[in-house]
C-alpha cells in the first residue's frame, strides 16, 4: 500500500476517535451544551486535518527518528490545544485537557490498530 493512502486511513480513523473523544469530553466531562455539536465537530476535524499532513509529511526530515515520536507528539497536543483554545473558545486549561486525551487515545488506538 501507497505511504500515502496509509496516511489518509490514518487521517479518517484519528478524524473518528478525536472527534468523538472531543464531544464526550465537552458535553459530559465539562457539562458544556452550550457550544453547537457542529462546531464541535468542524473544530475537531480542522485540528487534525491540520497537524496531521505535518506530522507525516513535514516534521520527519527535519526530526531525528529516534525523538520522532515524542517531538512529533508534543508539537501535535500544543498546536491542537491552542486551535481548540483560540477556535472553540475552551479555555487553556480544558483546551489541554481535550488535546493530550485525544491524541493519547488516537495515539494508543493507533498502536493497537496496526
């Protein structure tokens, strides 16, 4: 299979759990019904659909492969949470919160995946 149509089932099924991860965690974990399911949804497809094509396409030649990971990892949970912050409106520290536990549950359900 193509790298890059590894890629694209990588952007669908991380699309999936991170946005589901995003509601459960906005409308149950922080009681919040304020904020409209869709711009739930729209804000948590934006956040990967940004880092993601950095992650896999940008950051690899400029990033030892030994720190890959890590590195690749932290700059994905800062720039998610300062789009959830900046374009959702959650403030800093739940816009952490929602970005460290989707990417650690996109993280790990990608792990067992493969």
């Amino acid at each position: 299979m193509l790298y890059e149509t590894y890629f694209l089932l990588a952007l669908v099924t991380t699309w999936i759990i991170e946005i589901c991860v995003l509601v459960v965690l906005i409308r149950f974990a922080f009681r919040n019904k304020t904020l409209p399911l869709l711009k739930i949804i729209g804000i948590g497809a934006l956040c990967t659909a940004i880092t993601l094509p950095y992650l896999w396409f940008v950051l690899p030649p400029f990033v030892d492969a030994a720190y890959y990971v890590q590195i690749g990892e932290a700059l994905v949970f800062l720039v998610e949470a300062v789009i959830l912050n900046r374009l959702l409106g959650l403030d800093l520290k739940r816009a952490l919160i929602c970005s460290f536990v989707m990417n650690a549950a996109s993280f790990l359900l990608g792990l067992v995946l493969l």
